[in-house]
C-alpha cells in the first residue's frame, strides 16, 4: 500500500456499499486505505453485510457512524438515503454480490446500498464478488452487460481461490484493495480535457558510457517524472513515458513506456514522437557531457589514469523548444544557486512555456524522496511558488500549468 504521505485522496468524498459476501472483510482494507489517504469514507452496508462484518468496525475505521438502516429516526425532511447520494463524489459496492448487480441492473432499491446506488450523482464503481458458477451464470452474465451499457464502472472479479473452504478456483474473487483504491483514484482524476490529449514524459538518469561495463550518471531517481507520466494517464490522456535505466522502481501502470541508456537514445526518443504529441514534461535529469570516444574493451588499472575527452549532448529541451508548433512544453532547471535567476534564463533561452524549478539541496526535495517543493515559471511572467507536497500532488500542479496553456 503507497504511504499516508502521499495523500492521494485529500479532501475527496468516497461513498463505500458493502453488501452480503465473505469478501467484506477485505474491503475493511480499502477503507482504511482510503482514510489514510485522506478520503472522507461514508460507508453503507445491507443487513447481509452486517452478517460478515459488524458496522462498528467501518465505523472505526472510516471514523463516521454507519448507515445500514432503512428506516432510522430521523426527522422526515432529512431522509437518510440521500444524504450520501448527493454527498460522495464516487461511490464504489465492494463486494457487489449477485444479488445487489440483479437489484441494480432491474432498478429494484429495497436497501441502503441499493437505494442510495439508485440516487447517486456521482461516479459510480462496482467491485463483483461471487462463486465463479454464479458469475458466468446467464441471469449474472446478462446484468453485467445491462450495467455496461449504463457506463458503470466495474473492477474485476479476479481468477483465484475463493473464501469458502470447500469452494472451488476460479472467477469470481474480489480485487484486492489496492486495486480498487487505485481505480477510485483514476476516476476521481479523470477529466475529459485530457482524454485523448498526447502526453510525452521524459523521467530518471542517463548513462553515458566510458567503456562497456562503466559509466558516468547523475542522482536522478525518476520519481518525479513517473508521477507526472501517473499523473497523465490518471486524467485520461494517453502517455508515452522515455525512461532513463537507472530510474528507480517499476513505471507506473498503463502508460507506453521507451526505456534508454543515454541522452543520444533519450533524443532519439522525444524527437520520434513530439510532432504526434500535445505536451512535453522534460523531468529527466540528462547528461550534459558524454565521453567522445567509449573504450570498446574495459579499461585497466593495471595501464594507469585513463585521459576521457568529453563533448557536449544535444540539447533535448532547446530542441523541443525551437521545433514546437502546437505543443506545450514544460522543462525542469534543478539548481543549487541563483534559483530563479537560472530558471528565468532557461525559460527565455530555450523557449520553452513553462519550467518547474528545483532545488535538490534541500531537505524537503532531495533525490530519491517523496517530496519536493516546486516554483513554476511561466511564459507569462508568471512565478508561482508551490508549498512542500508529495511528489504526485507536485505532479499533478505541473500538468494543471501545463493544461491552462493547451486549453
């Protein structure tokens, strides 16, 4: 599970329905993950969800009391059911049994989760959780598709084992919590002024080599530019992600990903699919100099100090910058003095609409970290001062910037 620091979930309203399946104890998780991300959690259950986990764990962990009575007393202008209808921002059924996807595919709302489902405004994401010969029966399979043409959402089910000790493997379990987390996440991001738009982002170290087994790099851990390129594909726009080897961890999910060595292969790259794209995020951090000449053998020591020549790589953001038509491009300036004045210079230099300042001296945005603080420059004059964050609440300021500009 990613860290509270991130905060993904900041300020968002997130509904939770569980209804009556063994898998409800795994949605204790989501919630949980949920408030650690800084979710607001209304969670609902039916009276079959109260028989696997009792209410007052998902009070605990989501700190507010639950609603699983239809008919509470309540004055009668405050009706309990809609209340979380117009409330949450995505309301997500996890488990959805056989049951509650009949109930909704035939508009029946006999319950709180059924009834609530049946009045929210909001995003709506069902998490499926059954025997597999229940969901490939035709009664399950033609609801599903009744809902699909709907446009609700729906995570899984996966293949696997299921709860019951005596049940047999197959399709029908639950998604982990993780998953369902990061899907809520994509659609509370998602924002139909970048679907469709063409991302490129360039993220992590180059190496450049000195003979076939050394190199010469930088501190860049990549972190910044893969949660840009996260960033991206959360909204909706389709990513195509230039990553340096030496980046650390996995790239982040569903982008198209171009992995190189150098700035050479790095220029390659960016130059094959700018004229295809809307912007550019240059967040690598790419060699200035490379060795003239590479060894074609390993050097010896045995031979004494090897004399490297060096010559200056090309400039892949000047480059983006004089060659730009309809793109937006944004550069970083990582600097350890004279901050604004070298940033301001690289703006105008080099053309480009937008650069993101960093200083990676300080303690708040160091290579590697989980934070950063960030200054955005614009074409504009604008100087705009961002306050410590994580990197993906940084990640999503830089491309809010960029987005203004496109349009």
């Amino acid at each position: 599970m990613p860290e509270p620091l991130q905060r993904r979930f900041e300020g968002r309203r997130v509904v939770v329905a569980v209804t009556g399946g063994i898998a409800a104890y795994k949605t204790c998780y989501l919630v949980r993950e949920l408030v650690r991300g800084g979710a607001e959690v209304q969670v609902l259950m039916s009276s079959a969800g109260t028989e696997f986990v009792t209410p007052l764990t998902f009070a605990t962990l989501s700190g507010r009391p639950v609603i699983a009575e239809m008919f509470p007393v309540i004055p009668p202008t405050d009706p309990v059911h809609l209340r979380p209808a117009s409330w949450g921002e995505v309301m997500v059924v996890a488990p959805a049994t056989a049951d509650f996807i009949g109930k909704l595919a035939h508009g029946l709302a006999d319950d709180i989760p059924s009834t609530v489902t049946m009045a929210f405004e909001g995003k709506l994401l069902i998490a499926p959780a059954m025997n597999p010969r229940m969901w490939h029966s035709p009664a399950v399979v033609e609801n599903m598709a009744t809902l699909a043409r709907r446009g609700v959402s729906v995570i899984g089910p996966n293949a696997g084992e299921m709860g019951g000790v005596h049940e047999e493997s197959g399709v029908g379990r639950m998604s982990e919590p993780e998953e369902i987390a990061d899907r809520i996440e994509e659609l509370l991001a998602l924002d139909p002024a970048w679907v469709g738009k063409r991302v490129i982002v360039t993220s992590g170290p180059t190496r450049e080599p000195i003979d076939p087994v050394r190199f010469v790099s930088n501190r860049s851990s990549g972190v910044m530019g893969d949660a840009i390129a996260r960033a991206a594909r959360l909204k909706g726009a389709d990513v195509t992600l230039i990553r340096g080897k030496g980046a650390a961890g996995k790239a982040p999910f569903g982008v198209t990903v171009i992995e190189v060595e150098n700035a050479a292969e790095m220029a390659v790259a960016v130059k094959e699919h700018f004229p295809t794209a809307d912007i550019l995020v240059m967040a690598a951090a790419v060699a200035d100099w490379t060795v003239a000449n590479p060894a074609t053998g390993k050097l010896k020591k045995s031979k004494g100090v090897p004399v490297i020549e060096w010559k200056e790589t090309e400039d892949i953001l000047a480059w983006a910058g004089a060659n730009k038509a309809h793109q937006v491009v944004v550069g970083f300036a990582l600097e350890t003095s004279d901050h604004l004045e070298n940033a301001r210079s690289k703006l105008i230099q080099k053309s480009v609409d937008v650069i993101v300042l960093n200083d990676p001296t300080r303690a708040d945005s160091a290579f590697g970290g989980d934070t950063t603080r960030l200054t955005i420059l614009t074409q504009a004059g604008e100087t705009i001062e961002l306050p410590g964050m994580s990197k993906r609440q940084a990640a999503g300021e830089v491309l809010n910037f960029a987005g203004l500009i496109v349009g």
